[in-house]
C-alpha cells in the first residue's frame, strides 16, 4: 500500500507572509510523519516562491493552484508550468472554482494536464458532479466524460504521474459531507475508466483522492476506503491544527 497523500488548498487566502508562517508550522507538525504520509500545500500563486525556500528540506511539497497550458509567451496574467516547476511538485487542475468561475473546458484542463506532465509537475485533476446532476443519477456520466476528455493527451505510463481527485462540486467549501459508499463508488468509477481507457496496470498505479468539506473530524471515514489514496483539503488546511490533525489520522492508516 502506497503513503496517502494530504494536500492543502489555501484558495486566494493569506499574505506571504502568513503564508510562510503557516506552511513551517506545518512542515515542523508533520515532518515526523514524512515515512508514512505525503504532504502538500498549494499556496496562492505570489507565495508560491517563498513558501518552497521555507520548504526547502522537500520533506513538505508545494503544489500550484493552476497553470496556463503554453509554456510561454503573451499571455498576460497567467503562469506556466515551465515556470512552476522550479518551485512545485504538483499543479491542481481543473479544480470547479476555476471550471465554474472561469469558465475552463474539459479541454483545456486536458491541455493543463499534458503541460504538467511535460514539466515534471504531478497534475492533481479534479472532477466531480454538480448537485443537481447527483440528484438526477448522472455522477458516473459526468466523471466518465470529464476523464474521457482531460486524460485524452496521455499515454499509460502518464497514469502514475497523475493524481486524480474526486471532488463533488456541492461539497466544496459548503461544509456538506459526501457519503463515504458515495465516494467509494466514484473512485471505482474512476478506476474503471481509468482501466478501459489506459489497461489495468495503469488504473493500478493511479491515485485517488477525496475533496470536499473535509476536516479532521471527517477525514477518517474517508481515509479508511480502500479505493482512496489521500483528501484535498481546501477550508480546512487554512487551520494548522486541523491540517495537522488530518495528517494525523493518515499516518495512523485510519
Ligand atoms: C477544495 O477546494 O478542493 C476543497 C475540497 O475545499 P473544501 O475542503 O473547503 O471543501
């Protein structure tokens, strides 16, 4: 069994300089956990710098919220993942704030996942239902067509160098909790997809994680499914306490 992953989304959140602050509590709470638990935290984009000098040691990874797709030239405003990757091991993409609020493709997240991969950063692809498409029975549809499309650019031997997170779009910052039988089954449904587009040894070799509304009272019911391998943590991970606590109960293998 692989380490379970924990990764924080801090959002649009903290300055620099409580960014940092936050990211060494972090890493001095966590490093003794560092054998059993992989750790991540994704900055706003203008800490992204000095959290990784704070992390430097690399027992704590930092991750990027988004990349644009090209690797360079005028596109006003964004960041490349040639540029991150002096800085981060990890890029989320496709996450539903930026699918919902800035209007991004199933295609152009699949073009964000290639240009990760191309740049040695580990993309974390989120997909995931809206409420209204749960409530009509669509959630495999949707993961179905969401993978279909981001994971077109890739090859089998990409399928370890991917993270995949389960994040139903109502469970965001909502503080609704997802069933765990309903998370379980959408990460055999990403599983199966995974399998019929790339063969069982890349569905293998995948991780899953969840998202939604986690905290460390929580996180425990989720962490014990077979089929996930770790949780984005987005409110949550803003507390250092209840970040810690979390990775906690996954170094306890709970
Ligand atoms: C997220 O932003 O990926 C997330 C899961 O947020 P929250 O934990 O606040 O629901």
């Amino acid at each position: 069994m692989s380490n379970k992953l924990i990764a924080g989304n801090w959002k649009m959140n903290l300055s620099v300089a409580d960014s940092r602050k936050l990211a060494k509590r972090v890493e001095d709470a966590t490093t003794k956990h560092a054998d059993k638990v992989e750790v991540v935290v994704a900055p706003s984009t203008i800490a992204l710098t000095e959290v990784s000098k704070e992390l430097k040691s690399g027992k704590t990874k930092v991750g990027v919220q988004n990349i644009y797709f090209v690797d360079e030239g005028a596109y006003t405003g964004e960041v490349s993942a040639v540029q991150a990757q002096e800085f981060v091991d990890y890029a989320i993409v496709g996450h539903s704030e930026r699918r919902q609020l800035f209007n991004e493709s199933n295609e152009d997240v699949a073009r964000k996942v290639a240009a990760c991969l191309r740049s040695d950063i580990t993309p974390i692809l989120c997909v995931g239902e809206t409420g209204y498409e749960r409530d009509h029975g669509e959630t495999t549809q949707v993961i179905n067509d969401q993978l279909a499309t981001c994971l077109t650019m890739l090859v089998a031997s990409d399928m370890e160098h991917i993270v995949i997170a389960y994040e139903p779009i109502w469970a965001i910052g909502t503080g609704k909790n997802a069933d765990s039988k309903a998370v379980a089954s959408a990460a055999d449904t990403i599983q199966k997809t995974v399998k019929e587009m790339f063969g069982e040894k890349a569905s293998d070799g995948v991780r899953i994680l969840y998202g939604g509304s986690v905290k460390a009272d929580t996180a425990k019911s989720y962490l014990s499914l077979d089929n996930i391998d770790g949780l984005l943590v987005g409110g949550a991970s803003l507390s250092d306490h209840e970040f810690v606590a979390i990775v906690e109960h996954a170094a306890d293998g709970e």
